[in-house]
C-alpha cells in the first residue's frame, strides 16, 4: 500500500518539500544521488590564495617560527592591503594539512632520504650467503696499558640470514685491514665451544666504503676466497642496518651494565676494568647470551636458525692455507742455529733442522705471539715456539708495552748509576788553584835565575 508525502512527512518530521527533493534525487540517480557531497574545501582553512602561499612558504622555510610569530607578520602586510590576514587557528589548520614529506624534505634533504625514500631491503635466503662487517667505538671507557680511559674497537662479522655473529675483533686498535683479517679467519674457521658452531666461506662480504675494506689485502683475501665484495651506496648507512642493530644491542644489554658506560655525547665515566677483562666478559656474553636468544625479526635464536638450516658450509682447504691469508703480514727471516728471531724473541722447533742459513717466512696472530707459522717457499713448515712466551701467550701491544716498560726500567737504572758516579767528585784528579791576586797589585812570580847584569 503506498503512503502518501504528507503522511510520510508527519511520520518522520522532515519537511514536505524536503521529502519531494529527496524522492526526486532517488528517482534520477539512486541511492547515490542521495549521499551527501563533501565540500571541496573541507578540512582548508578560508584564506586568499596569498595568504596561503605565505603561511606555507614561512611554515617551510622557518619551521621554528610560532604561529603567533606568522600571525604577526600577517597582520603588518595586512596594513598595506586586505587579501593579508588570517587568524592563529587558520594557520594551525593549514600547517596540519601540510604533506609530512614536504616538511621533512624542506628541513634536509639527508634527512628524506634517510627516512622517506624507498629502502630495498635484502633478506639472505641461506646461511653464508651474505656477511656484513663493520667496526664500532662502544660505549664504555677502559683502561689501556698506559692506565689511561680509552674506548674499545669493535669489528664484527654478521650472517645476514641468521644474525649470528660469525668472528669479531674486541681491542684497542683503530680499525684496519688487519682487524678484519682477523675477524675473518675467526669466522671461517671451525669453533672448539659447541654453543658456537658456525664457520664457512660466505658468497658475498658486505661493507660500508672505509679504506680498510677497500684495501688490496681484502682484495687478495676475496680473490683466494672466492667471495664476492660488495658495498653500501655512498651516504647510505640504512643498507647496512643489521650490523649496525648488532652494535646497539651490544651497547644495550651489554655495556650498559658495565661500569665505565658511557653514552654518546655523554661526560667520560671512570674506567673500572681492562680490555681483557672486557674481552672475557664480552665473549661469555655473546656465546651464551646474544646467539642462544631469541632474534625479534626472525622469531628464533640465531645458533638455531643457523644450524637447523641444511647446509654443508664452503671450507678452506686447511687451517694453515688460511692463515696464509688471513694472518699478518709476512715477515722473512734467516733460520739461525737456534731458531728465529722475531720481536727480539727467539722462535724454535725441531722441524726447522735442514733449513739453518735459508730464508723462511714467518707469520703470526697479534693476539698470541707466543707462536709463529713458518713457511719455506710458501709451503708450511712448522708452528715454532717461544719458550718464555709459552705460558703467558701475551699480545703483540702487550709484548711491546712490556718491552717498553723495561726499557725504560733499564734507563733510569743508567741513570741512578750515572748521578751517582757524578757526585762523587774526590774520585777526580784535583786541579792546582791558581793563586789569588789582590786587587790592584799585580803578582810577580819569583825568580831565583840572574840572567843578566841588570837583574843584579
């Protein structure tokens, strides 16, 4: 039964003629036709062209100014002509309507592409398919050698897959090809602690642009490898974000329970604690914390995700054709009778008998020269021994400061000896006083010889 407008009008309340529009809008449009239209200019605030324009520009290019600041300046130009003038909520509205992009790209342009610009980022699909390394100044002070605040290095080598820390270098050394050298061979080669299984050759070894990973000795490592050296875009530290969350987690939940913490831009806490008591610490931490606890990205441990993966990691050929590699620099010797001498230590091993008066190459781990490789030809002799270094195992920093504090032992015994000699003067020869003149007279010398009439 159909109902008439009028009824239908005092049913709901809406007006007669009201009620005939909407029934006309559903007849030449549907349901559509009766959907309200948003203004065009909702959410704008009602200002001239002009004035628009300036609250931007000023909004853009000072974005510390107060709205009240801008409202000022509006009103000064609103003496001169009306299309000026807008008031504090105008302002407010247009500021909130402004592209967060465009006010972040007038502020700096590193900044948009630090934090807008589209970031690809790579996912390794297996374990070793990509390492990233870097080096990092951790927050926290130790005491060197020298007892003297210094922070520590650290160079770290990350599995992109499993976020497992492969090798790492903790000292005071500034980074260097050397430190990576070293972090290398750690993370290639197998590891005796069980909690720490992983090893391997990776497909590609990802850095930042540093001289040290653009040295010739990477190169050569590479090339021997067969791993390929990839690096970050210039100006792009988000590409290498995994090592660098890595860093943060170590300051976090490592450092900054540590005494001698001390933040970025922070004032110099007071070191309670050496390297290597920091090395000790840091390395029970990693093995049985940091690779044993669940990764937040990747919902599992990184020990796990590493080893449940079926894999048969790419190995060097034997630990001392990669310590050819990836140890220090070479350092040639003559075989004497006795040995070798390297660092004014004397280096032996039986296996050296038929090489006396031969040239050999020698090479050693910084970290432990109680021991030297030596090579003849560049083929692998012996592991030679330092009997007085054998039980101690010292570094090389720590064999050189040690030398040098006997060093300077020995000179001050020179010269406690040398003072001392000194001031016993009645050891020397006493000198005959010359006699005394009075002043004004002159001394004659007397003479007992009558040389001539004259004298007489």
């Amino acid at each position: 039964m159909q109902q008439s407008q009028k009824s239908r009008a005092a049913e709901t309340g809406v007006n007669r003629k009201t009620l005939s529009r909407l029934i006309e809008k559903f007849r030449a449009g549907g349901i559509e036709a009766l959907k309200r239209k948003a203004r065009a200019d909702k959410g704008r605030a009602r200002v001239s062209e002009n004035t628009f324009k300036f609250i931007k520009g000023k909004l853009l290019t000072h974005p510390q100014l107060s709205f009240a600041t801008i409202q000022r300046q509006l009103d000064r130009l609103g003496t001169h002509t009306e299309e000026f003038g807008a008031s504090y909520q105008q302002i407010r509205t247009i500021r909130r309507n402004l592209s967060e992009d465009l006010v972040v790209l007038a502020r700096s342009e590193k900044e948009f592409e630090e934090t807008r610009e589209l970031l690809i980022r790579h996912e390794a699909n297996f374990p070793n398919e990509m390492w990233q390394c870097d080096h990092k100044f951790l927050d926290l002070f130790v005491w060197d050698s020298n007892h003297k605040a210094v922070k520590p290095v650290l160079t770290a080598v990350i599995d992109d897959y499993s976020r497992a820390i492969m090798g790492y270098y903790l000292d005071l050394d500034p980074p260097s090809a050397q430190r990576t050298a070293i972090s290398l061979r750690q993370a290639i080669w197998h590891k005796d602690n069980p909690k720490w299984l992983v090893c391997g050759i990776p497909d590609i070894f990802y850095t930042d642009r540093g001289s040290d990973f653009r040295s010739e000795r990477i190169k050569q490592i590479a090339a021997e490898l067969g791993f390929e050296r990839r690096k970050r875009r210039s100006g792009k530290p988000q590409g290498g974000g995994k090592i660098e969350r890595f860093f943060l987690t170590v300051n976090q939940l490592l450092m900054s329970e540590l005494p001698g913490f001390t933040p970025e831009d922070a004032e110099p806490a007071t070191p309670e604690m050496t390297i290597h008591q920091l090395q000790v610490i840091f390395d029970k931490w990693l093995i049985d914390e940091y690779m044993h606890r669940k990764h937040s990205e990747i919902d599992e441990t990184p020990f796990a995700r590493w080893s449940n993966h079926h894999q048969h990691p790419r190995l060097a050929s034997s630990l001392e054709a990669l310590n050819v590699l990836l140890m220090t620099v070479p350092d040639s010797r003559t075989v004497q009778q006795v040995g070798i001498r390297i660092f004014n230590n004397l280096y032996r091993a039986t296996e050296m008998t038929g090489l006396v008066d031969k040239e050999v190459t020698a090479r050693y781990d910084p970290r432990d020269i109680s021991y030297v490789l030596v090579y003849f030809e560049n083929e692998f002799v012996c592991r030679a021994i330092c009997d007085k270094l054998a039980d101690q195992k010292p570094s090389l920093k720590e064999h050189m400061h040690s030398r040098a504090v006997y060093k300077r032992g020995l000179r001050q015994d020179i010269n406690t000896a040398v003072r001392f000699a000194d001031s016993c003067t009645d050891s020397q020869r006493k000198i005959p006083e010359s006699p005394v003149v009075a002043s004004g007279k002159v001394a004659k010398s007397p003479s007992t010889l009558r040389r001539y009439r004259v004298d007489e």
